[in-house]
C-alpha cells in the first residue's frame, strides 16, 4: 500500500486511543486504506507519542497515584475495566499501565523490585499473576491494546519472521563477521523491476518519513556501503515519495515482488 | 554554443548540435617558454590554489647545445609562420591553440566572421623550398626529435585548415613587411593559406601512417577535407579508403556505475582488527565514508558548493577517529578500493549511473536510437575541450573526490598508509601476466579479446593509481613558485638523500629488459606527472627522465616484430605529453645525457613480455590520452566554419557501443617453490605452473572454509550443548567455563589438519585434472597433481595450526554470548519439548499469515474480555471460518517460528477458556440448529463446535505443546465463576475433548482439578466444582466401555444439570 504524503499527514494527526474502536473509526475515516495499513501508521504515530510521555508516567508519585487508582477502583468493582479505562484518562498505553501496577503490586508484594524477566513473563501469561483480579485486568489491558504488549510482539515477529526462507539469513552472516547485516543476503544477485538487488531488508512497519530517514540513515546506506544497492519491503506500506532512491539503489516495495529477473547461468546455455 | 552563432556564412539552418569547444578562461596562465609548449591553464577542478598554481611556474630554461642545429632549423621555421599568424585575442574562441609569449603557432585567423578562404593549389609558391620543409619536418617528426609528435601533428592541421585573410591570401598587402620579411630567411612561404595548405598535405603524407592508425571519426574528417582533395588526390584516395576499412570506434563515454566496495569477511570481519572498538569505530567510518560521498555526488556540482567548507571537519574528524584506533590500513585499502571501482572509466563519472536504459526511453524511442541517443549524450557529458592537446594533470570527474578528499584529510597517517596500499597494488597490477598468444584458430581471437580486455583494466587501474601515488609522493614539496636557483640547489642536496617510496627506476629498467613497457611506461608518466618543480633535477629521476627520454628516442614508429604500431604509439603520445607537463623542465628533452644507458633486453622473449602482443587499440589510445580527440575537434570545427558545403554530413551519429570494462582479474599470488618443483615446471608450459599454483590457492582455501563450516560448526554445536547444562548452575563464572570448555574442545580441534589434509588430497587432483589439456601425460599429471595437493596442504594445514585453537573459542564464545542473549534463556528447557515439522507435500505456502492470523484472535478475545459496546457480538461462521484458516496457517509451515507459535497457542487455549464460561458474545446467525442434540441450548452447540475444531487444531496442526493446563489456572477458571450462567455442560464438553484427543491425561485432569478446590472461590463454586470433579470420574469410568463420546456428553450434562 503506497500511500501519498499528504494522505499520511491527514491519517499521523488523528488523536486517537491505541484500541480497537479507535482502529474502527480510522477504517471509517479512511476506507480505502487497509486495515494493516491504517494500524501500523496508526502505531508508529502512537508510539512516538508514548516516548514523549514516557518519563512523566514513571515519576514515583504518578505511579503511586496509579496503583491507588487501582485499588479503588477494583475495591468499587472488580469487574470493571478499571486498568484499561485508567490507561486511557491519562492517554497511555493499555499495556505499559499494566506493566506499571503489576511492578508495583509485586514490589509490595515482595518487598523487592521485581526482575524484568519476572514481569514480561506475567505479562504474556498474566495466570501467573498471584492475584487472580489484576490478573484479569493485566490481561484485559494486553488484549485491547493495538500498539504495545506480547501480542503486538508477537505479530511483528510473525512479520518480520515471514521470509525466511529465501537465502543467507542475518544470523549466518552475522556469523561470518559481518559488521552490518541486513535480514538476507543474495548470493546471486536478482534484478527487482529492473533494479539490480543484492539484499534484502524487511519491516514490518509503515515507513513514513521520520522512521524511514532513520533506516536509511542506520541501516539501509550501511548496507549499501557493504553490499550494494538492495530491496527494503515495507509490509504495512510507505509514503510514496521516499521510493526516490531507487536509481541510486535502495528500493522500495510494499509486498513482495513479482517482476524478478533472475541470472541465467552462462553454463547452461553453452 | 555561443562561439558557433559567430558563423555568417552558413548557408542553411543546421539543427544538429556543433561540438563547439566550451573555452574556459584562463586569464592567470603563464605560457612556458618551450617552443613547442602548451597552453596552460588553471584547472578548473581544481579548488585549491596550492596546487594549481605550481603548474603555473616559469623556467629560466637552461639549453645546452645537443641538436641545437636541428632545434634551431625548427624554430626558425614557426618563427616564420607565427610571425604573421593571429593576434593574442584569438586565443580564448580558440582553446586548442598553444600560447608562446613571443609568437603563437595558431594559423588560424582571430576574427570569426572572417570567411574560410578557399585554399587553391595553382596559388602556391616556392613549392620546391616548402617541399623541401616538408621532407625535414616529417623527418623530425618520424625519428622522435620533437618532444611531442602529436603537438606537431596537431599544428600542422592548425595550418590544413587555417582560414587566411585577403591581405595574406594576396600576400603582397604590407610591403614594408614583405620588405622585412626577405631579412628573415623564407618567410614569405607560409604568407597563403596557399602555401600553408600546400605544405600541410605534404607533411600529413609523409605521416600516413601515424594518420591510418587514428580513429574512424578523425579519418572520416580527413578523407572528406576538400583541401586535402584539391591538393593530394592521392592522399584524399588513401585517407578514404583508411577510413572505410578502419573499424577503430572509439567512445569515450564509459558508464561509471558508482557501487560501493563490498564487504568482505576475510579482510573486514572482527579477527582483522585488533579490538571490538576498532572493529566498531571502522564500521562506523565506513558509513561516514559513503555518506561523504554521496553528498559529493550530490551536490559537487552545484554552484557555490565547496568540498572544503561542507566536508572538510567531517573528514578531518574521520581521520582523527581513525588515528585513535590505528585504523588507517582498513581505511586505506577501502579508500583505494574506492577509488579505482569510481575512476577507472576515463570521464571520471557522475555522469551516467549505470547504462541500463530508462524502459520508458527505451519504449518511446526503440532501440535503434538508443545508440543514438547515447551518442548526443556522449556530446553532453564528455568535455568539449580537453585544454589543447597537451592539457596539464587534472583530476576529472570523481577523481576530484578523491583528491579534494586527501588534501582536505592533511593527514599524515592516512596518506603514508595510502601510499602503501597504493604502491602493493601497483606492483600487484604491474605484474599482470597474459596467456601466450597461439593464432591458431578462431578460439584465440576470442581468448585475445579477453586478454585486452585484462591489459586494458590494468593499464587504465595503473595510471589512476600512480597518479594518486605521484600526487600523494610529491605533495609536500609542492610550491607554488618555481624557486630560484639557489633555493633549488639547497632542496636538491637535502632531496637527494632521501630514497623513493617506490622504485620507479628499477621498474622502468625490469620492464624495458622484460618487453612490458607498454604497461609499465604510461603508468610511471602518470605518476611522474605530478613531480614539483625540484625533483626532476634529482639524482634518481634524472635517470629516471634519461632513460624516459631514450625510450622515445628509440622508438620509431613503425610495425615490427618487438612492438606493435599502436603500443609504440600509445608510448609516444604519453611520454610526448609528459614532456609538456608544466613541472617538467623542458631542458631534460634537449639535453643530451652523456651517461646514455645501455638497454638490457633479453634475447629471449620471455613468456611474460607483452610489449609485442598487439594490445592497444584505439580504444585504449584514446582512453588514456582523450588529448589526441582535440585533434578531430579542430578538423570538426573547420568543418562546421565552413558552411553549407559540409553542413549537413556531421548530423549522422556513428553508433557507437560504450564498452564496459570487464571484471577486474585476479592475479594469483606467486610462490615459492622447491628446487625439484622449480626443475619439473622448467620444461612444461608455463600455464601448467600457473594452474596448479591457482588449485593450490583455492583448494587450500576452499579447505579452510570446509573445516570451518563443519568440523569448527560441530564442535561449536556441542560446545553449545554443554554450556547449555553447566550455565544453568547457580553462580557460574561465565569466563571460566568458557575456558573450561574450550580447552576440552581444543584437542578434537588437532583433528582439523587430519581432514584438512584430506580435503586437499580429495580436491586437488580432481581440480588439476579438469585443468589441465586432456592430452597431458600421465606422469606429468600426476606430478602436477601432488605438487598441486602439496601446496594446498602447505597452506591449509599452515593456518589451520596456528589459528585453529582461536578459532574455536572465537566461535564458541560468539555462539555463548548469542545464547545468553535470547530472551528467556534460562526456560530453554521449556520449550525443548517443540515437535519440528515441515510443510505438507506439495504445500504451495499461500496459506494466510499468522500476524492476520493472530491479529484476528486478538481481536475476538478484545470483544471476549471487553470491554465492549452494546450489541457488540462475534460471528459464529466467522469464527468457525477463522479457525479453519488458523489450520491452514499452522499446517504450512514456512513462516512458522516456536515462540510465535506458542503465543499463538496461547491465545488459542484463552478463547477455549472464554468459551466454555460463555465469554464470547456468539452471534448464531443463519446457523442452523439441526445437528444440535436436543437437550442442549442452540448456542452451546455452536460452542462446542468451536471447541471440536480447537481440539483437532491442537492435536493435528500445531508443531509446539499447546498449553491446555492454563485452561485451570486461576485466571480462567475465574472467567467460569463469575459467568452468570456456569456452563458445567461444555466445561465438561471440553475436559473429554481434551482427553479424547490424548491433550492431557485423566490423571492430570484430575489433579487440576483437584488443587483448583483448594483455592478461596465463592462457596457456591467450590461445591460445583467437587460435584463436576466427581462427575468427571464417574463418566471417565464409564468412558471405559463406552465408544460415542456424544452419548456420553449428553449423560454426563444432563447428570451436572439437575444437580446444579
């Protein structure tokens, strides 16, 4: 799905609650986007917003002013989405509240800080919550958020994981002592729409101008530096206009190609 | 284009574009005071002032006596003509023109709008005195006693096609200077275009066959010049019949495919430098390089763009990074990588990237005017004007780059690294070896295109590489003043001293003996190009200039057995270019050496001489000296002055195919080798020695890599698995056991030379075999054979024993820190239980994808959990048809990975969990209810479909364990004790279904059920609990002798319903 800048625009300025009835409205709003689509912008846009908020929902006291929130609230009624309904007054990710209170009410609990291990693995399976109420509330939080939790984890490792099976993956080469590795190498290079390509890179994302000049910046340049021109493939889509160095030689597509030119071995023709 | 509307007198509306020579001014040049000098000019490349300016300097020329006679006869002569020829301000329209202080050479007239006067055969005078001339000058020029043979052939088409005025076509306008002019002995003979013309074809006679060899366009020009017609039907008939059968196209316009130097693990992987910050810092530098470079494509040409000012802090900040880490040999070699990958093509690129066509063009234009287009567009971008035709040293085109890029840097460390990276490739290059030429068959022609293919790649390698070697070696001496004599005298006692960082003269002399100064020379002239002013009076480069000089002397032109004519001619145009280089003191060609060096040439030619081979074609001429195209430029120009009698005929576009540069050959290394070895190749070809030294190389090579990819990778896999044990105890110190276990491997690692030996024992034969002529003997295979595994295993098993120990602990300590590095490490017991599988036969892997997948499970346990809108409710077909497509994806295995199936799985056991405490909002829809037993409520049934499909997802397409026991956790069971409705008949339903489909065993069950009393439910929910955990015992007692589980579920549902 390439999808013009000025659409974008429109679409990165919606202000919107990482839920699924706000992907419902967006799908309304913009009906010929796809729903992946609309998601993923939707999520990159989110999650810049989540990293300029991050620190002032950390705070000691907006913590604890949380977890008491908490308290209350499941004290009036424990069936209520009280985690979630809170995570979207204070405009944060579903997820990370849950994450918030659940370090909380271990700490008390514990009366230590819990390990990072121990939280991600109650968070993707919230039975192994002591407290069957949190528990429900954790796993409401996880399950109605679009944009963070072990779910979304989850489908983007399902992306990112979804063209294995083409050539030298990043781990072999990283064992050969490759400094920079892109997600596959071509041992015999093909020609995409009649592009020379010698690697290939995927993002399960949208590539929008701030994430993609990033990449270019990060990666795709130190690839190209390495390996020679190459194919990024942007399954959510990508903004039109940053296809502009194609001639330069990084690609982008949005699926996988179908115009593959391949080399026809000189052997074989003699 | 604008000096082309000077033109009046064209009779007819031209639309083809004249290659109008784009002058650029050069207000600040000071002519040499060489006869025969160039113009020279301010590069306009060039920013930087030091440089540039050192080319300016002006020689108080010292000139001894030897051929003073013949100097002086010459001189006497131009004197002659110049003295009547243009004014100074015919210079700038005309660029080609050589400039003297005294006279200029230029027969051409100043003013433009003068009209071509027609030159006419009956109006020459003093034929005798001009033939005579003719004869001596063409002596001259065919014994190589002028310093640059084309400089006088480019005079001489200077007076073929000199415009004249009435006043010298009348030659009688100015009596007082005819008057003078008898005091100066025959001057009147060059007065009319006349006479000029007269004598021009003389001398292009006598130099036809310099002519012949030029290329096809210069030819056409010439056979079609109505002068030379008038006046030497002759020479018109030879000229045309040169130019119908040359086949001599050349192109100047290389596509320069700017790519970047590939990484390659053996030189740029982690054990080639010295810590992981090196290694780090090194990367980082690489990006920073690319980046660098890409701004300078970008923008080098925009206006007002100054390398300096944008780049220079970068660079120089780069090389101070460099410096901490002592990485300047990585970056040297990339840099020179760089540089040759960019510049090998002469016009330097930027200009085309790569010359695939747009299809769009393609399409529009068909392919027929594809080589048209690719002509005019050869007209745009390679330069009109060259400078004359002995331009000074530039750096053209991404050239620039590279030099702006050292002079910016000022870095000593880079530079001295640079030099040596430079001076090995060079010596690399130099020592290139071509097969031996049988001209047997049809199969050597083809073999000898490749091999001037090879030749030419290196050649043209050479000459940029010595030029940065030139430009890097003499770069601390570069002045901007040519000193005085007492300044020089001083420099040159402190110079002297010093030795040369390559030794260019002992080059020169090993490839004079050798026969393969054809490759050599013109390399050594780029390099020498770009002396300062002091060092060609050195010690060591006046020999080196000596012995330049004697070569040119001696070589005249002609074909014969040592050289081919197009070799010689090669040699002549860049040693006659160097002679005119501005540094180059002009004495050095005049000045006899006494101490002439005698040439050692070996009698024998030796199988690596190339100077015989005939491997420069004009192709490569041209390439390397785009000069002699100023040559053609005049004679075009001529063309386009002179109106409509030749308007028309320059429109046509000759097609000509830009030739790409074939893949640089490698060189193989030479080795050493045993007495014995050295005897038994003695006598064999030399391509027998060539071929077993290259399976040597490769076979010992490919064994290496074979012994890495398995004995080193299986050792690596069982060092993995022990450290997998022994990381799990507590309190563990990673280093040591790391140690430990490396230490335990090392000795299995001994067996790496055993089968290293193997390997090149197995392999080198069957390689030397393929190799070698079929009719070779079998003793000489065999011998062939064994030095060939000897060498290999000399190689292979030399590294493997030194470095095979590090090798395993390199690897087996990536391979650990990789392993503490996954998420979750210490649970990887856990899922050690995972079943591999693979994709059913003849799996097309278009199943959905398991991020839709998943994404849609999300979001019917979204709607499950809440919370959610009124009439929010989830389509049972749909959910049915979800579950099936879930099948699917999970049956082909392609883009399945174990931890996102386990999520997957997950979420699947979640919705069982949602179900059965009626969780999920089922929308019945159109469902209809006739399969339903009949006590059971319509949505139970479409429940425990639901469930039947999950139970069979479970059982069948899952490759990992699915969670059910999370069905028990307290979590889910508190899902079926707040339901308003508890829905014991499907909780039931499902705890059969698990054990029919052997998910969990009755005992497990039980035992789950039994722990889940034990927590604090609602009292009410216990009792139900103990009363189904009965009834689950009862009805799997009774399961032992009954077959219908439907049955069964129906007894055991109406059982739990009149008791709750």
């Amino acid at each position: 799905m390439k999808l013009a800048r000025a659409s974008w625009n429109d679409l990165s300025r919606q202000q919107l609650m990482p839920t699924r009835q706000s992907l419902r409205k967006l799908k309304e709003k913009f009906p010929g986007q796809s729903q992946s689509t609309l998601l993923s912008i939707f999520s990159q846009e989110y999650q810049k917003q989540i990293k300029r908020t991050h620190a002032k929902h950390h705070t000691a006291e907006a913590i604890e002013t949380y977890y008491q929130r908490y308290l209350n609230g499941v004290m009036k009624n424990a069936a209520a989405p009280v985690l979630l309904d809170l995570a979207n007054e204070v405009d944060f990710a579903p997820s990370l509240m849950a994450r918030i209170v659940l370090e909380r009410f271990l700490q008390e609990k514990e009366q230590a800080i819990p390990s990072k291990t121990l939280i991600n693995s109650m968070l993707r399976d919230p039975s192994q919550i002591p407290d069957g109420v949190l528990a429900n509330q954790v796993y409401q939080c996880t399950v109605n958020d679009c944009c963070y939790g072990p779910l979304v984890d989850c489908i983007k490792h399902f992306i990112n994981s979804s063209s294995y099976f083409l050539c030298t993956a990043e781990d072999q080469l990283r064992a050969k002592g490759y400094d920079k590795t892109p997600d596959f190498i071509l041992e015999v290079p093909v020609a995409v729409e009649g592009h020379i390509i010698h690697w290939i890179e995927s993002k399960a994302s949208f590539g929008d101008e701030s994430s993609h000049q990033a990449h270019l910046q990060d990666q795709f340049w130190s690839y190209w530096n390495r390996f020679g021109p190459g194919l990024v493939i942007y399954w959510y889509g990508f903004i039109e206009e940053l296809d502009c160095h194609r001639e330069r030689g990084i690609l982008l597509k949005d699926c996988f190609p179908t115009d593959i030119v391949t080399l026809r071995h000189s052997m074989a023709q003699r | 284009m604008g000096a082309a509307s000077g033109w009046t007198n064209k009779s007819k509306p031209s639309r083809r574009i004249n290659p109008t020579p784009v002058s650029a001014e050069r207000p600040l040049s000071k002519p040499k005071t060489c006869f025969t000098s160039t113009p020279v000019s301010r590069s306009p490349a060039s920013s930087f002032e030091a440089f540039a300016a050192v080319q300016e300097g002006n020689l108080s020329s010292v000139i001894s006596n030897s051929l003073q006679e013949e100097r002086e006869m010459l001189k006497k002569e131009r004197c002659k003509l110049l003295h009547q020829a243009s004014s100074p301000a015919g210079i700038p329209f005309d660029p080609c023109t050589p400039t003297k202080p005294s006279y200029t050479r230029s027969a051409s007239l100043p003013a433009e709008s003068h009209l071509v006067t027609c030159a006419n055969p009956a109006k020459v005078s003093c034929k005798k005195q001009l033939e005579c001339l003719a004869q001596l000058y063409s002596s001259c020029i065919a014994e190589n006693l002028v310093p640059n043979i084309f400089l006088e052939l480019f005079f001489v088409l200077q007076l073929l096609t000199s415009k004249g005025t009435s006043a010298a076509e009348d030659g009688d306008s100015d009596p007082e200077i005819s008057e003078r002019n008898r005091d100066v002995s025959g001057r009147q003979h060059f007065e009319s275009v006349h006479n000029c013309v007269y004598f021009a074809v003389r001398v292009l006679d006598y130099q036809y066959e310099i002519i012949s060899h030029l290329e096809k366009g210069m030819l056409k020009l010439l056979a079609e010049n109505e002068r030379i017609a008038s006046f030497s039907p002759t020479l018109h008939k030879r000229l045309r019949q040169a130019y119908e059968s040359s086949t001599a196209k050349v192109s100047l316009l290389l596509p320069c495919s700017v790519q970047s130097v590939s990484f390659q693990p053996e030189t740029d992987n982690r054990s080639n430098f010295p810590s992981d910050r090196a290694f780090h810092i090194f990367k980082k530098q690489r990006d920073i390089f690319y980046e660098l470079l890409r701004e300078w494509e970008d923008n080098n040409e925009k206006t007002g763009w100054d390398f300096e000012r944008v780049l220079g802090n970068k660079i120089r900040a780069m090389m101070a990074h460099l410096s901490a880490t002592c990485n300047h040999s990585h970056f040297a070699r990339l840099f020179q990588k760089q540089l040759i990958q960019m510049c090998k093509g002469p016009v330097g690129g930027g200009a085309s990237w790569g010359d695939t066509p747009d299809q769009d063009v393609l399409n529009m234009l068909g392919s027929d005017n594809l080589s048209r287009l690719k002509r005019l567009q050869e007209r745009f971008v390679v330069p009109q004007s060259i400078r004359g035709p002995c331009p000074p040293p530039s750096f053209p085109g991404c050239q620039q780059f590279f030099r702006d890029f050292i002079l910016s840097a000022g870095s000593y460390q880079f530079n001295q690294h640079l030099m040596d990276s430079l001076c090995l490739k060079i010596l690399e290059l130099n020592g290139l070896t071509l097969v031996e030429h049988e001209h047997s068959d049809g199969e050597a022609d083809m073999e000898e295109q490749d091999e001037k293919k090879r030749f030419a790649l290196a050649l043209l390698s050479l000459r940029l590489l010595a030029k940065f070697l030139g430009f890097l070696v003499f770069l601390p001496y570069r002045a901007a003043e040519q000193p005085t004599r007492d300044l020089q005298d001083s420099a040159l006692a402190l110079r002297n001293q010093t030795l040369p960082v390559l030794d260019i003269l002992k080059l020169l002399r090993q490839s004079i003996r050798d026969q393969r100064s054809i490759l050599t020379i013109p390399w050594i002239v780029e390099y020498l190009s770009l002396v300062d002013h002091i060092a060609p009076f050195l010690d060591y480069y006046r020999k080196v200039f000596g012995l330049l000089l004697q070569v040119y002397r001696l070589m005249v032109l002609s074909e014969d057995k040592e050289m081919s004519f197009l070799n010689k001619l090669l040699i002549l145009a860049v040693l006659g270019w160097l002679f005119q280089v501005p540094s180059v003191p002009e004495e050095l060609f005049f000045t006899a050496d006494d101490r002439q060096e005698r040439f050692v040439m070996d009698a024998v030619t030796s199988a690596q001489a190339l100077d015989f081979v005939p491997l420069v074609d004009q192709q490569l001429l041209y390439t390397c000296c785009p000069y002699l195209g100023e040559l053609r430029k005049l004679l075009a120009s001529f063309v386009a002055g002179s109106g409509g009698k030749n308007g028309g005929f320059m429109r046509k576009i000759t097609p000509t195919a830009a030739e790409s540069l074939a893949p640089k050959a490698s060189v193989t290394q030479r080795k050493l080798q045993v007495d014995l070895e050295q005897a038994f190749f003695h006598n064999q070809p030399p391509s027998l020695r060539r071929t077993v030294e290259f399976v040597a190389e490769r076979v010992g090579s490919n064994c290496v890599k074979h012994i890495k990819a398995t004995l080193v990778a299986e050792l690596v896999q069982r060092a993995e698995a022990m450290l997998q044990e022994k990381v799990k105890e507590e309190d563990v110190n990673h280093d040591k056991l790391l140690e430990e276990v490396c230490t335990h491997l090392y000795e299995e690692g001994a067996q790496a030379l055993i089968k290293g030996r193997e390997f090149c024992k197995k392999k080198g034969p069957e390689a030397v075999r393929v190799l070698l002529p079929e009719e070779t003997s079998a003793a000489v295979l065999s011998s062939a054979e064994s030095i060939a595994v000897e060498l290999a295993t000399e190689r292979a098993c030399g590294w493997l024993s030194a470095n095979i120990a590090a090798l395993i602990k390199r690897e087996v300590k990536a391979t650990f820190n990789r392993m503490l590095k996954v998420p979750g490490f210490p649970l990887a017991g856990e899922d050690a239980l995972e079943l591999r599988r693979d994709c059913p036969p003849g799996c097309q892997h278009c199943a959905p994808f398991p991020s839709q997948i998943i994404n849609e499970i999300k979001d019917v346990l979204c709607v499950a959990v809440g919370p959610r809108e009124e009439g929010e409710v989830v389509d049972c077909v749909w959910l049915e048809c979800l579950l099936g497509r879930l099948s699917q994806t999970l049956q082909c295995r392609k883009f399945i990975c174990p931890t996102s199936e386990q999520q997957l799985a997950k979420c699947t056991v979640e919705l069982a969990s949602l179900l059965v405490s009626d969780r999920v909002p089922l929308s019945l829809g159109i469902k209809s209810p006739e399969k339903s037993p009949e006590r059971l409520p319509v949505k139970n049934s479409s429940a425990c479909g639901l469930l039947k499909l999950l139970f069979s997802i479970w059982k069948e397409d899952f490759g990992t364990s699915v969670p059910v026991q999370l069905i028990f956790s307290k979590k889910n069971m508190a899902y079926l004790a707040e339901a308003k409705q508890r829905e014991w008949d499907l909780f039931l339903f499902l705890l059969h279904g698990l054990i029919e489909h052997e998910l969990m065993r009755t005992s497990e069950i039980q035992s789950c059920l039994h722990s889940l009393e034990e927590l604090p439910w609602p009292s009410d929910f216990v009792k139900d609990l103990k009363r189904l955990s009965r009834v689950f015992v009862l009805e799997h007692q009774i399961e032992e002798h009954r077959t219908n589980p439907c049955e069964l579920t129906r007894q055991s549902l109406a059982t739990v319903t009149t008791q709750s």
